[in-house]
C-alpha cells in the first residue's frame, strides 16, 4: 500500500490517502510540541517508537473488545488505518491530579481522585483546545445528542481501566490520557489517532519518575530513554 496526497498534517503526525478510500496512511513524526506548539523540539527516533507503544496498546484494547481504527504497522513509523471522521472532541481521563486541572482548579498536584475524571476539549488549535461541557458540545454540533456524548465518556472509562491495570502490572502508574475517536463509513466508534507517551502521563510506581512527555514540557531531558523505557516495560510479558 502506498501513500498518495497528504490529507491532514498535525503536529506529531501526517495522514495520507490510498488507493483504497476505506484506508489511509498514518506516519509518525519525531516532532515534539508543548503549549499549543508554543515549545517546538524534535526527538530522532521519537516517532518509530510511539508507532510501536501506540500498537501494542492498540491491538491489547482490540482483544479486550475496543473497536479502534488500527488495520497494520507498515514500517517503522507507519501504519495503515481505517478513514474515519475524527469527532473534534479530545477526550481526557485523570486518575490523578496535575498538568492543566492542577492549575486550572488548584488540586495540589499528584492527589489521587475521588473518582475517574473524563473531561471534554475541543480540537481546535486556534483556539487553544479549550475545555467543554455537554452544552458547547451540542451547541458546537460536535455530536449529534447527548447520548454521544455518555458513550465517549464510557469508552474513555472502559479504555482507563484496562490501560491501568496494564500498566500497574508493568510498575507505570497511569495518571492520565487524551484520547480520540472516529466515526467510519458504517457510523461506528473507532478509538483512533494514538495512545503514546506524547498522549498519556506515566509515572514510575516507586520512583515516581515521569515517564512522558512531561519530560519534554518540563525540560526534564531524557525524553527518548523515557518513551524507550516505556516501550520496554508494554513489552515485557
Ligand atoms: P493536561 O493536564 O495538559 O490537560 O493534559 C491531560 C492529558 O492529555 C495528558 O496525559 C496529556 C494529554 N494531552 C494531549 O495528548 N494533547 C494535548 O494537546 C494536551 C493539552 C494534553
Ligand atoms: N500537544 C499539545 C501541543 O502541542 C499540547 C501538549 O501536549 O502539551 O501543543
């Protein structure tokens, strides 16, 4: 399968058409953005591996019966997916409190919540992806009802508790994650785009050392030896 036009670029990512319209070609940068892509860097390597992590993850959520877009890792830094309509909705799952809710509602950072919080954002970085409740998703048309709406936020639970019992047993803590989904020709909801350290926050279980993109945020350094580590651990039986 080969590329043909570019459709989409985004900042650590390229889509590309095929011949088949029912399928298109993902590429992974090494880019690295923070801040509304405010802070720019690149990581040589950085996107053969959250092609890798994004798959294993990815095919474990397919076994555990989360239909996602996934069709096949062509090489190192692609894979072939299904076309599908990305709903403009970043859904995010905390566990624990930090990044943006930290500042946003002053949580000391690191509080573990009372109970799973899924959070809506609206894909669009003009605007800086801002926050959304129920009623601008409606008024915004980003789903047709209310019941969309319940299902995202079932599917964000249901992928947070197999993502975090995979990860405990890896010695990760799973402290949060963006995740987004499409809507194919048949009008079911496929978990798309990736799920990599660019999108999660991990953190060592008896360290607490960040294991993210964070690193990269924060200017921790090490930002490949962590995402490698990361790799490691999802590969570890
Ligand atoms: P936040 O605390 O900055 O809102 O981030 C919450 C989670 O979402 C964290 O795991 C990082 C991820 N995320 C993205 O994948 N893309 C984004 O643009 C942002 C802001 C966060
Ligand atoms: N991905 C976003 C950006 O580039 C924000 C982030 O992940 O922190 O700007």
């Amino acid at each position: 399968m080969d590329k043909h036009a570019l459709l989409y670029e985004g900042k650590a990512k390229r889509l590309y058409k095929t011949s088949d319209e029912n399928l298109l070609i993902a590429e992974f940068k090494d880019d690295l953005t923070a801040f509304n892509a405010e802070k720019k860097g690149s990581e040589l390597g950085k996107g053969a591996l959250n092609n890798k992590i994004s798959t294993q993850l990815f095919r474990m959520l397919e076994t555990k019966g989360i239909a996602t877009h996934l069709v096949k890792t062509l090489d190192d830094t692609h894979q072939l997916v299904k076309t599908c309509r990305i709903i403009p909705i970043e859904v995010v799952v905390r566990n624990i409190a930090t990044g943006s809710l930290t500042k946003r509602l002053g949580i000391p950072d690191g509080t573990e919540l009372p109970f799973t919080l899924v959070e809506f954002c609206y894909k669009d970085d003009a605007l800086g992806d801002p926050l959304l409740n129920d009623e601008h998703c409606l008024i915004l048309n980003l789903v047709k009802s209310e019941s969309d709406l319940e299902e995202l936020r079932r599917l964000g639970r249901e992928i947070n508790t197999i993502l975090k019992s995979f990860f405990a047993h890896r010695d990760l803590i799973l402290v949060d994650f963006k995740v987004e989904f499409g809507v194919d020709s048949e009008g079911n909801i496929l978990l798309a785009d990736e799920i990599s350290p660019d999108s999660c926050r991990f953190w060592d279980v008896h360290t607490k050392e960040k294991l993210d993109k964070d690193r990269f945020r924060q200017g921790l350094g090490s930002v490949k030896v962590a995402y490698e580590e990361v790799l490691k651990r999802i590969l570890a039986q």
